[in-house]
C-alpha cells in the first residue's frame, strides 16, 4: 500500500515538474528556434553564431558541476532549482532590447547559466521520484511534456513573425509562459518541500567515488555531444541559403521538438527493458542528420530535423536517465553535475570546430558530425557487456 502511494506521489511530482518544464520550454526553446536567424540580421557570421552557442552551453554545463556539488552538500535543492530557473526564463525577454549582436550574445549566455543552476538539482529531485515507475518511463514522460512546450514555443514566434511583429516582439511576448513556470515551481515546492522521500531507502552503494562504467558512459556521451550541431548553427544555415523560408524556420524546430517529445516516451519504455542499448538504436538513427540539413532542400531538410529531434529525445531522456542508475542518491546531484559538465564542454568544442568547418567546407563538416557521434557506440556497446547495472 506504501508502495503504491509513493509511485502516485511521484508520478503527481513528475508531472507537476513537466508542467513547470512545458512552459519553460515554451519560452527559451522558442527563443532559440531564432536566434540563429536573429544574430545573422544582427550581423553575426557563421563563425560567431558558432561560438556563441558553444559558449553558452559550455558556460552552462560548466557550472552544472558546480550546482550539482552544491545541491547535494546544502540539500538544497528547491533553492537552486528556483533561482536558476528565475535567471533562465526572464534572460529570454530581454533580447527584445538587443541592437547588436554582442548584447543578444550576453542575454543568451546568460539564459544558459540559469539553466546551469536550476538543471542537476532537478534532475536529482526527478530521480528520486522515477525510482518506483521506471527511470526510462518517468524521465521520458517529463520530456514529452517538456517538448510540448518546445513545439508551441516555436509556433507562437512563428505567428507574431507572420503578424510582422518581428523577432524583438517575438522575445517580449515570451514573458508570459516566464511568468507561468515559475508559478507552476512554487506550486510544486509548496506540495512536495523534500523530494527526496519519494525514492526508498535501499542499500546504499558502498563507494567513495563514481565508477569506472560511469566515466566510460561519459567518455560516449562526450563523443555524441561533440558531433551534434547546435540549432543555432542549422537555422544559421537555412537563413544563409535560403534553403527553408524564415517564416518556416521556427516551424522546423517544432517538428524536432514534436518528434522528441515522441521518441522521449519510446525510447524510455524500451530503456527501461533493454537499457542502453536503446542509445545505441538511438544514435544509429539520429547521426545521420547532419547530410540532411546542411545539403538538403525543403523535404530532405525537414526530415534532417526529424533525426535530430529523435536524437534530443534520446538526450534528454535516456541519456539523463542512464546516470540515476549508476550512482547512490546521496551523490546524485553531484553525478549530474559531471555528467552535464562532460557533455558540455564536448559540446563546445564541437559546436566551434563545426562553426569553423562551416565556413570553411559544409561536407567536411558533415563527415565529422556523423563519424564522431558513431565512435561513441562500440563504447556503449562495451559498457552493456560489462555494466552490471540495467543503463
């Protein structure tokens, strides 16, 4: 009867934490479905857009290591979680009052170190609550519900762009599901104030550090996160080429993120029985993206960004779910917080080797996103035959 009443609590936690992500989502995912296009009206070229969003993502997946180390030593989770999430959405309004590209370029990294805070504290409540339903299933339902807001994100700048609002209208109507998220946080603090009473207390995993599986899981993340192309870059291009009309360019990321939010749900079932092997599936299907959206017209593009949707499904969802499974819940924000630092700098350097190869010959860049995502595989294969733990 305990048992039972724990997996409704967490499920209720989980979903109530999917709200407040939905219209997070809503809000920076819109925002970045153009910033691409909107730093090249600015004056950006392929190589700044390149580094601006490689930067912004290392700075932010920088400090996860620090927020995850903090949250479990302090306990607190809610704290940080709250404050960056703060940080994180109310940045996205404020590139309305961009004239030049390096001011866009601050708000965007600054919206990345709030996200920086708020994401291993969250992500280690939200473990603690997928104990009961299935860690693959829990984080896949609160990626689903992340990227409903993803793809209505994109559909709202898409409208205001057709209304002829422009990009800076676009970013300030964006305030309103700011304000909502964090409405939906504090609701959630108030009902659930120690998530950490949704897992069971289990024997403990009698070790000082991180396993050895666990900096081998790290070490194949790193080499798919190096080869995937930051959205920044892909809308970049189809700004540039002309390839896909700017009206259509939002319309693309939400199509990724409708796609996501699918292979998210999926992809978690299936973890949850074959483990990480689903990331193997996962990655064989989603590598291949790069051929179609940096060479093909409007149909191969579109199909382009619905690989690369699957891929972020698998990211968001499995990849994250996979670290719950390899450490106890007393290191848990602290294993985040590596694990998204790992992923983070990977990221960087790739996005500015892929900013760089941009510029200078698209096919090369194309060779190097799909080899260096496929490397990661024989190694994941590795750690299925050794892992003792269901990945």
């Amino acid at each position: 009867m305990n048992q039972n009443i724990s997996k409704q609590s967490a499920l209720k936690f989980v979903i109530l934490l999917g709200l407040v992500s939905l219209f997070a989502d809503m809000t920076y995912e819109a925002a970045r479905s153009i910033t691409g296009p909107y730093l090249a009206v600015l004056g950006a070229s392929g190589a700044i857009v390149g580094f601006i969003a490689g930067f912004g993502e290392l700075i932010g997946y920088t400090l996860r290591l620090f927020s995850g180390y903090l949250s479990d030593k302090t306990k607190q989770y809610w704290g940080l979680t709250i404050f960056g999430y703060v940080i994180n959405l109310f940045a996205v309004p404020l590139l309305a009052l961009a004239g030049h590209w390096w001011v866009a370029a601050g708000f965007i990294v600054t919206e990345r170190i709030g996200k920086a805070l708020r994401v291993p504290p969250r992500d280690a409540m939200l473990s603690y609550a997928t104990h009961e339903m299935g860690r693959g299933w829990g984080f896949g339902i609160h990626e689903a519900m992340d990227q409903i807001g993803a793809l209505l994100g994109p559909i709202i700048v898409t409208v205001v762009i057709l209304l002829k609002g422009g990009y800076k209208t676009g970013f300030a109507v964006l305030l309103i599901p700011a304000i909502l998220a964090i409405s939906i946080l504090l609701i959630a603090r108030l009902l659930y104030p120690s998530p950490h009473d949704l897992e069971p207390k289990t024997i403990k995993l009698k070790t000082r550090g991180f396993s050895k599986v666990f900096w081998l899981y790290l070490l194949a993340i790193g080499f798919i996160a190096a080869g995937y192309a930051d959205f920044s870059l892909i809308s970049f291009h189809f700004e540039k080429l002309s390839s896909v009309p700017d009206v259509w360019i939002p319309i693309f990321y939400a199509v990724a993120m409708g796609v996501d939010a699918i292979a998210a749900l999926v992809l978690g079932r299936l973890f949850d029985k074959i483990g990480i092997l689903a990331m193997v599936i996962a990655t064989l299907i989603s590598s291949f993206f790069a051929p179609f959206v940096f060479l093909g017209s409007f149909y191969y593009a579109l199909a382009g960004m619905a690989l690369w949707g699957i891929g972020m499904g698998a990211q968001e969802s499995i990849m994250r779910a996979s670290v719950a499974n390899l450490v106890s819940s007393e290191k848990r924000g602290t294993a985040y917080g590596v694990f998204s630092t790992n992923y983070g700098i990977f990221w960087f350097l790739g996005s500015v080797f892929m900013g760089i190869l941009y510029d200078k010959s698209i096919p090369a860049l194309i060779v190097f996103s799909v080899l260096i995502q496929l490397v990661s595989i024989p190694i994941m294969l590795l750690i299925f035959k050794k892992s003792k733990y269901t990945l």
